[in-house]
C-alpha cells in the first residue's frame, strides 16, 4: 500500500497524488511552508490526510524553530497555523488538527525547549496513528449497514490516500468486502481531478473488489435503470444541523438518491463535525483556479479566453442524508442531537 504521508528525517514525505496512477513520486516537504504548498496545490488531498498534513506542519514549525523561549516559539507555530489553515478552507479536519497541535503545544509550555519540540512532534505522529484507528473503526461501523451483493456507487477519492490509511467511505466498502460481502462498485470518475478515475480505482485494483469506472453524468441512468443500490460518499465538514460539505458533484448524488429511494450514506471520522456551523450556507466553499477546469494534464479542452467556474465543494442538506457513519457510531435524522453527544465524546477522549 502506498503511505500517503510520512515523518521522515529530512521533513515530511508526501504521496504527489497529482502525478498517479502513472507515476509513484513522493517529495519531501523541508518546511511547514512546502507542507503548506503541497496541501494548497493538492500533493496532498483527502480531509483526514489533510488535517495529518497540517499537523506536521505545526510540528515542523515546533522542530525547526530556533526561539529560546515559550513566547516566541508560540508566535513563530502561530504563523505556520495561519499558512497551514488556508491552504484549504472547507475541510474542517485540517482547522481541527491545528487547533489540537495548539493544545498541545499549550500544555507543554512547562518544558524545556527542546523536549517541547519532540513532544510536538510526538503529538502529530500520535494523530497519524488515531486517523488509521479512526478509519478503520468507520469501516468496521458502515459495513454492517451494505448488504452483500449490493452495487456501491462512491463519489471522487475516500480510501487510504484520503487519509493516513484504510480510509473512510471507501474504508466501508473495504470492510464490507473483508467481512465477507461482494459487493461492484461503481465510481464516479470526479471531475475535474479526476480523483475517482486516478486514485479509487487504483484503490480498489489492489483490493481486487470489482469495479466500473463511470462519466460522473452517468449516475442518474445507472439509477434509473436500477443498478445501484447504495450510495457512500465522505466528508469534509458537517453542520451541527447534518448538512455535509463534500467534493462537488455530492449534491446532485443525494438528490438522484433520494428520488430513486437508495440509501446515501456519508462516513466521516467526529473531527469533520463543525458544531460552531448550524447549516450548510454557513460553509465556506473553496474555489480553485479555473484553469483546473480548463485544462487537463496541461492541455486545453476548451477555447481560449474561455470562463470557467470551479467550485471543489458543494453542501448536500441533511434531508437526503439516510445516515451518518463515525468512528464512534452511526447517526440518523434528527442529527444535531446525535452529532452533538459524538463530538462531545471525542472531545473529552483527547482531554
């Protein structure tokens, strides 16, 4: 299994996830601003891979910084977090994992310099390691709610390159199968990164668990003609009310869902839940260059001086939404009661 990201002696070592399938090329991110870059131009992507991401940001901004004291090495930490927090604005997982390293780096400001750095660094290898644990406690969750046999229709890229390891919504189809169950899965091919086309199917070969790669305007036939019959999708930020922000194109899936009365099912780990958020308007939705949209490994698809709008993230509202699957269980409408008493729980098991 390829690592997407890694504590190395000469920085961070990220998967350059823009250059598969074809080419298996990592760089290693020297500073908390190459890290920076390599969130911002999507080396990196996935929310938990992110919020692991931004962790070792803060960590090498701890490491390699040259303050003899507290104040000055919070300042300097503080800075990288300012970087790191905007490389991606919707996914609520890299905020999360910033502000743990911050209450991290608080509850160390007793030590010595030097032992505080190592602790930091200690702490983001620690969130590493609860990301797997995290995914792999989803996957264990979600499987129960496919069916064997069932056609699993999934949207751009949740599986082990999204996260620190095994993955989310694709983590379900992975324990699902694991456990037992055949299950085809159809896959979105997620334009314009193509995220389903490069990276799921990847996934899934390895795996060996049969698949199709579909035109993301397929979706809707596929339904109508009755072949699928569950729909798994991830996350990158959920309202207290259980409106989700995920890759765009997670809307329209939803909708075609629930006409066709086909369960949609979302997993997340808690961390991508925003209780300070009540609805879906109130996330903010990040838009990348229209290049991206314009172009496709460098060449251009349309002609020049042509507009194009590129929204990475769209909110489906908790109404289309049959359930939401965390490491710490499964929710069901109404949300915010559900949503609210599992943040709680995550957050008094890191205090």
């Amino acid at each position: 299994m390829l690592k997407t990201i890694e504590w190395a002696k000469g920085g961070v070592r990220v998967l350059d996830q823009t250059q598969l399938p074809f080419k298996v090329s990592y760089v290693t991110c020297k500073d908390y601003k190459q890290t920076a870059e390599a969130i911002r131009k999507m080396k990196i992507r996935g929310a938990p891979a992110i919020g692991v991401a931004a962790a070792f940001g803060m960590a090498q901004a701890a490491s390699k910084s040259k303050a003899g004291k507290y104040e000055q090495l919070s300042k300097e930490v503080d800075k990288a977090a300012a970087l790191l927090r905007s490389t991606r604005p919707t996914a609520v997982n890299l905020a999360w994992g910033l502000q743990r390293m911050r209450r991290a780096l608080e509850s160390y400001r007793d030590r010595r310099i030097p032992k505080l750095k190592e602790l930091m660094v200690e702490e983001a290898l620690r969130i590493q390691k609860e990301d797997i644990q995290v995914n792999e406690s989803i996957g264990s969750l979600g499987a129960e709610l496919l069916r064997d046999g069932d056609r699993v229709l999934t949207h751009c890229n949740t599986g082990a390159l999204a996260t620190a390891g095994h993955g989310t919504a694709l983590g379900v189809v992975k324990s699902a199968v694991k456990s037992g169950k055949k299950l085809k899965v159809w896959v979105d091919e997620t334009r314009p990164y193509l995220q389903g086309a490069r990276l799921t199917t990847v996934e899934l070969k390895e795996a060996r668990i049969p698949h199709t790669l579909i035109t993301d305007s397929t979706a809707a036939a596929l339904m109508a003609r009755r072949e699928v019959d569950v729909v798994v999708v991830g996350a990158d930020r959920i309202t207290a009310l259980g409106d989700v922000a995920n890759k765009i194109g997670t809307y329209g899936l939803a909708v075609l869902a629930f006409e066709h009365r086909i369960p949609f099912y979302v997993a997340a780990p808690v961390s991508t839940i925003d209780l300070q958020l009540e609805k879906g308007e109130d996330i903010p939705i990040e838009e990348r260059p229209a290049d991206e949209v314009l172009n496709i490994q460098g060449r251009p698809i349309a002609p020049k001086g042509t507009k194009a709008l590129h929204w990475a993230f769209d909110v489906t509202p908790h109404r289309f939404i049959s359930a939401i699957v965390t490491e710490l269980g499964v929710v069901r409408a109404p949300y915010r009661e559900g949503l609210r008493d599992l943040a709680e729980k995550r957050s008094n098991s890191f205090l």
